[in-house]
C-alpha cells in the first residue's frame, strides 16, 4: 500500500555523515558517536518501546502534562496557523494537540527518519482527514527548511520529549536560536525539557530491567556495521548509562568488555577492556536554569507546565 502521504527530502542520505563521525569519533581520546545516529528504522521502533517502559517516566509525565494542559497552551493560536514539530517520531503526542479547536492550517513534522515519517503521516491522515500533512525528511539541527507556500505562515514549533537535553547548554543555545529564526516571524516554541530529581526515579530510566535501552544503545554499532563497513562484535560490548552531578546529565555509553582492535569506515581503531564510547547525555534542569538557556537564545520565556510530581515541564518561548 502506497502511504497517504509522502515525506518532502531535503538531505542526502546519512551514509557519508555516519562515515565521517565514526573516523572523528573513534579517532579521539575519549572515544564518541553521535547520538543522532541512534534513529535509523530499528532504533526508532526500539525508542518507541522504551517510552512504554514502567521506568520510563519521561513520556508518561510529558503526556499528562499535555492532556492536562493543550487548550491553556494552545487556545485559538491554530487558526490558521502552521504546526511544526522539530524531530517528530512517531507523532503520538502531535495527536493531542491535533484534537484542538480550530486544527492548525497544516502540520509539519520533520524528521531524520523516513519510515517513522510515513508511518506518522499514514496515520495521522486517517485520524484527521481534513489535516494538510506535510511530512519533511530533514535534520532540523541543520536547518531544514520548510515547504515554500508554508515557510511564510504563522507558526507554532513543538519539540516535545527530553531531546534538547541531548545537547550541551552552549549547543542547547544555538539550536534554540535556529528554531527562532525558522519559526519567524512571530513563531512560538512548546518545548519539553525533563527535571532534574531524585536518582532512584532518574537512573533506572535509563537501565531498564527488560533490557529494551541496552539494545538502543548497542544497536548504534550494528548500523556502523551496516552503513559504515564495521565489524563490531556486540557482544563485546556493554550498555552503560551514569549520572553526571557535576554537569546535571544521563551519560549514556558503551563499554568495550575486553582488549580488542575493530574495524569500520575503512579505518582500525583499538579498544581496551572497560574503554568507553560515549553516546548520549541527556541533560537535567531546574526550571530557571532552562529558562534562562532560552533567553540567551533570544526567546522570551512564557507559561510553564509540569506534572503533578514535577518530574517534567513544558515550556512556553514566545
């Protein structure tokens, strides 16, 4: 079956970037991958099952907030604006702001993950058949720019989840003031930025017992095999995720389990038993200080909504 929508591309296919990021990454002292490469078809439908793990607070609190909360954040702002979501996914939590009165003109989601895309657009063109769906195949970090006969309109930007917290306040700042300038002129932002809390609730968010984060994180070398001519050994490795007090962060890793030499990218690169490659952070905030990141960026800080455990908040930029 043809899908109901089909995805604008606006970049050229990951395989030369993924290349070029394992040479730099393994290259260094500290051994790193880029957390964007986390989202191919697998990874996105491993994502999809860790936010429905008990320990996965993220979502859930994030969900109630939104359901508690769309028609105080939205209001009459979609008459006749444009619904951007930067990193959509799967959409899911799209769907809430969706059911709002009026529907924005169109929503756009945009994503780095064809296959999400069109299973997003299939689907929310069948909940919501009168909505124009204007899925874009891009890397909203970059700047993907949007369809011409839109780009011109009001907007409203959503980036839900905990992503900006995947980005050091320095970058966290420059991505917010690209977001700006896309959503100009006049654009809000309805950002999700999760809280900093107790480390019984936070750690075991990201060390779930089914193993489901594990595989996540593993399965960033199996795409190096595949797309980057690598030969790693899973096995070999181990999932890792710590809390960083000093900089507020998750650390997500992955530990070399013995001394061994591995190949990819046309490139060797050697790992000693318990070296690491460092995969995500995922940065944690008070409310001020996420607030204040904003405005150095150069958005004016707004309302703000948290779940009655305060576990999470949605911020409003205007």
């Amino acid at each position: 079956m043809r899908p109901a929508v089909a995805p604008r591309a606006l970049v050229p296919e990951a395989g030369d970037e993924l290349r070029a990021s394992v040479i730099e990454g393994l290259s260094r002292r500290r051994k790193a991958l880029p957390s964007r490469f986390f989202y191919d078809a697998r990874g996105s439908a491993l994502f999809e099952k860790i936010t429905e793990l008990p320990e996965y607070y993220l979502t859930r609190a994030e969900t109630a907030i939104l359901k508690a909360k769309a028609e105080e954040m939205i209001g009459q702002r979609f008459d006749g604006a444009v619904l951007v979501e930067l990193g959509s996914g799967s959409s899911r939590k799209t769907e809430i702001l969706l059911r709002r009165r009026p529907a924005p003109r169109a929503y756009v989601p945009i994503d780095i993950s064809q296959s999400a895309l069109v299973d997003a657009a299939s689907r929310l063109k069948a909940r919501f058949p009168q909505l124009d769906v204007r899925p874009v195949v891009g890397d909203f970090l970059h700047g993907a720019a949007l369809p011409p006969d839109i780009a011109w309109r009001k907007k409203i930007g959503f980036f839900p989840g905990s992503t900006i917290g995947n980005f050091t306040p320095a970058e966290s700042i420059a991505l917010l003031r690209n977001m700006r300038l896309m959503l100009a002129p006049g654009g809000i932002l309805l950002i999700g930025a999760d809280l900093r809390k107790d480390l019984r609730i936070l750690l075991p968010a990201y060390n779930d017992a089914a193993g489901v984060t594990a595989a996540f994180n593993l399965n960033l070398l199996a795409r190096v095999n595949r797309e980057a001519g690598g030969d790693f050994n899973l096995d070999a490795f181990r999932h890792e995720a710590i809390y960083n007090a000093v900089e507020g962060r998750i650390e997500m890793r992955l530990v070399s389990l013995r001394d061994q030499i591995v190949s990819a990218a046309e490139r060797r690169f050697r790992f000693l038993r318990a070296e690491t490659i460092h995969t995500e952070n995922s940065y944690k905030y008070e409310i001020e200080q996420f607030r204040d990141i904003a405005r150095l960026a150069g958005w004016s800080p707004g309302r703000v909504w948290t779940d009655l455990a305060n576990l999470f908040s949605v911020h409003e930029l205007l």
